[in-house]
C-alpha cells in the first residue's frame, strides 16, 4: 500500500492478490447461478466480489476474468448469459448482462 495524498491509503496493482483460477472463477459463478435459482439472475460484479471482496480494488479487476469465465460456461451450455432478460450469444455481447442457469426453451 502506499500514501497518497491527504493521507489515503491506495492499492497498488503489486499489492493485490493473485487472480483466482479459470476454475476457481467458473465454480463461483456455477454456485451463485445454482443458489439463485431457475429463472433468476445474477450480475457478474457477485461473483467478482464474492472472489475479491466488497472494496472496489478487490473486485473490480476481477470482472474481466469473470467475464471471461462466463462465457466459456455458456459455450458449454452450463450456464447462459441475458441482456435485457434473453438469452444472447455468448461470443457476440455488449454491455450490461447477468448470468442465470440455462431456461427450457
């Protein structure tokens, strides 16, 4: 950590810790869709801060690794990512999405 200035104290990127895993991140993910439920949601920022904490420097570089993660357990149809509450395809999103379990068609 360091001092800025005023006083506040500030993370710096050698002072965060190791990313978790592709599987610890996609074992996060599975288990919060599951606890959730069928027909509900998640969004990814409880799977980044259920890994790295309530403090934005925790969790917010964290986001991309889930992202990541997600979209390799909607390729294999484990999980499926919304945007605007329908299902997309998990190579070509943008913006704002959730993740929830896969719903019968």
């Amino acid at each position: 950590m360091t001092q800025a200035a005023g006083g506040s104290t500030r993370l710096l990127m050698t002072d965060r810790a190791p990313l978790p895993s592709p599987e610890t991140l996609e074992a996060t993910i599975l288990d919060l869709v599951r606890e959730r439920g069928e027909g509900k949601t998640i969004c990814p920022s409880e799977a980044a801060r259920a890994l790295g904490g309530v403090h934005p420097d925790g969790w917010g570089p964290l986001m991309v690794p889930v992202r990541r993660a997600a979209v390799r357990l909607a390729e294999q149809g484990r999980i499926a990512i919304f945007r605007k509450g329908k299902p997309v395809d998990p190579n070509g999103f943008k913006g704002v999405y959730r993740l929830g379990l896969p719903r019968p068609d």
